[in-house]
C-alpha cells in the first residue's frame, strides 16, 4: 500500500484550505482569510511599508502561512472531524465537491447509484501527486434508480430522490485517532443514514467497513479506477 511518506510533505502545499478547520461550508474563506492577513497586518498597525519593516512583515507573513500547513492538532485537521474523531456528514456536498464518478449496483441492498465526491482541492493534489492528500474527504452518495423509456434508449436507468445512504472517509496520514475504532488504515471511515445523518452509525470501521476494501489496498482502499475526475482533465 502507498503510504503518505515523502510525497505527503509536498502535499502540504496543496491542500491548505483542508488543514484550517474553518470552514465546513466552501473552501474559499481561508483564500480570504489570508488575503486579509496580507493586508491588514502592515495597515491595522498603522506601519508604513518601508525597508526598515519589510523585514518582520516578512516573517510574521511566513509564521501566518506556516501555521496551517503544520498543524497537526485535530481541530485545525479537517472542518469534518472534531477533536474526538467524530465524523460529521459533508454539507451540501453535491454542490461544494467535485463529482469523482458513480457506480450503479443493480441489485440487493446496496442497488442503485453510488455517487462519489471529493473537494477539488483533494482532486488537484491527487492529480499531482498520485495520492489522496492529509485531510482529504471522500464521500459516498447511495441512490435508489428508476427506469423508464427516453429518447435516448428503453429502460433508462436514473438516479432517484431516495437516498439509501452516505460513506464517508477522511484521510488521516498521521494516525491522529489511535485507539477510536472508526478510524485506521489511513483512514476515517464513518456511515450516515438518513434517518439520523448527524451521527456516525458506524462504530468499528473494521467490523463494517475494512473487509469489503482490501481489493483496493493497492490503491489506498480507494476504487479509484472508476473516478476519471482523478486522473485528468479528459
Ligand atoms: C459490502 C462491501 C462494502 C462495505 C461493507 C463497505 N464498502 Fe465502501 N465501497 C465498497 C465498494 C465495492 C466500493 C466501490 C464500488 C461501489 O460503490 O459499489 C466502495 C466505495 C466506497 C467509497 C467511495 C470511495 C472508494 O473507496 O472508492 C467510500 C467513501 C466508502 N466506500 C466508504 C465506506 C465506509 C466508510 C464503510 C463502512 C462504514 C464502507 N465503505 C463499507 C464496498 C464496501
């Protein structure tokens, strides 16, 4: 299995808005966050740039900058896991996350469409760097499917308003959560059902999870052959 070594230390430079913990709902605030560090520190201290105090902007720029990407405590790690290890579910993930690709199951419990996102962000650095980067989030969408006739051919199947239910995993390259059965392997692994989708009904990712992943292993425990979104723009 790929593990997070080298590389990873790489991918610290990509996905900053995953490290800072602030923003659950877009990935765009630390963008504006840091904007107003940029700006506001020479001007809210009433300093004029100068060459004298280019010098300490400069470092308390880097220590800004720095401290994110560092992290590694569990509140700055992802806007989805607390400092326990919970998992919390995504929102509005369909709108906020790239599509990675679906599957479609046609038939048992599991039927239907599997819908699978990620942030852009996890998709651009896995793009670079062949890996899922530290704090990346994985979620999968489970779709009861209709069939009907339509222009395009007999029995169309199609996704449907029923959701069945969502996985979700978050990668965790520095085994943060040692001793919490829903993390491991890399991974957090939690189970959301609809009718209680705050909370995490899964609660040992070995006894509910693991097993049906190790074809994966090569991979991360990813089915990552059917995400295109991964692997390139076309
Ligand atoms: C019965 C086997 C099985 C179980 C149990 C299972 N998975 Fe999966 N999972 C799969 C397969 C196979 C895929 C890809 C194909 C599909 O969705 O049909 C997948 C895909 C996923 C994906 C999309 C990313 C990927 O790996 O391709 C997530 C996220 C996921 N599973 C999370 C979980 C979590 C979390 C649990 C436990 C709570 C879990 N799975 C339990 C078999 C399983």
């Amino acid at each position: 299995m790929v593990r997070l070594g080298v590389k990873h230390a790489r991918s610290g430079l990509l996905p900053v808005p995953l490290c800072t913990g602030k923003d659950p709902n877009g990935l765009s605030t630390l963008m504006a966050d840091s904007g107003s560090y940029l700006t506001s520190y020479p001007y809210s201290q009433g300093i004029t740039m100068n060459n004298s105090n280019k010098f300490p902007l400069v470092i308390i720029l880097g220590l800004v900058l720095t401290v994110p990407l560092g992290a590694s405590s569990a509140e700055t790690f992802s806007p989805y896991v607390d400092t326990e290890g919970n998992i919390s579910l995504p929102q509005d993930f369909r709108l906020r996350m790239v599509h990675l690709g679906s599957w479609f199951v046609p038939e048992g419990d599991a039927s239907g469409f599997h819908d699978v996102y990620t942030e852009a962000e996890s998709a651009t650095a896995y793009r670079a760097i062949g890996e899922f980067p530290d704090g990346a989030t994985l979620v999968k969408e489970l779709r009861a499917s209709d069939s009907a006739d339509y222009t395009t051919g007999k029995g169309v199947h199609s996704a449907s308003t029923r959701i069945k239910q969502w996985f979700v995993m978050v990668k965790d390259a520095k085994e943060r959560f040692t001793g919490n059965p829903t993390w491991g392997d890399g991974w957090g692994w939690a189970l959301f059902k609809t009718d209680a989708p705050e909370v995490n009904a899964s609660k040992s990712y070995q006894a509910d999870c693991l097993s049906c992943h190790i074809p994966a292993t090569e991979t991360d425990l990813v089915y990552i052959h059917a995400y295109p979104t991964l692997s390139g723009a076309r």
